[in-house]
C-alpha cells in the first residue's frame, strides 16, 4: 500500500481484493449418527449434553428419521433428527 503525505491530505490505495472460494468434497450433511435406522421405540441412547434417554417414538426413515427421546427431568422429551443428533445407541 503507497501512502504519500502531502500537504495535509494523505492518499491512499487499496490493494485489490482477493476473492476465495471454499469448496468441500462431501455431501453437506452429517454421516448419520449411530446407524440411524438401527433405531426403534424402546431403545436406550446417550447424548452428550442431555444424558440418557428413552426412545419412545420414531417417525420417518434414514436421515429424516424423526426420534422422540424422554431424557431425565429437567431435560423431558426432546424430538431429534436420527441422521444429525449428537445421539449413540446404549446397548
């Protein structure tokens, strides 16, 4: 950048902007948690930041696949997508 000083004025020049472009070689979803249609009413998961919960519905299928987990008070029921949530299956 060139600054000159004349008088009481400076000038400025801007150096041009460079413009980046960010790319990525997968799919702009998530890998699907666990084996997300391993999943059925009854089944025990984890999740890291709710604890251990209870599936007591499921709706849906693949990475759509819709889970109503019951967690311990004062969490309740959370309804979470099978293919994002943070969730593992507790054998």
């Amino acid at each position: 950048m060139d600054l000159s000083l004349s008088g009481s004025t400076a000038s400025a020049q801007a150096a041009p902007k460079s413009r980046v472009t960010m790319t990525t070689g997968g799919s702009s979803r998530p890998a699907a948690a666990s084996g997300s249609g391993d999943f059925k009413a009854g089944d025990k998961v984890a999740h890291g930041k709710w604890g251990t919960g209870t599936i007591v519905a499921v709706k849906g299928s693949g990475n759509d696949m819709e889970l109503q987990i019951a967690f311990p008070a004062p969490v309740g029921v959370k309804r979470l997508l099978a293919g994002f949530a943070p969730i593992t299956k507790v054998e």
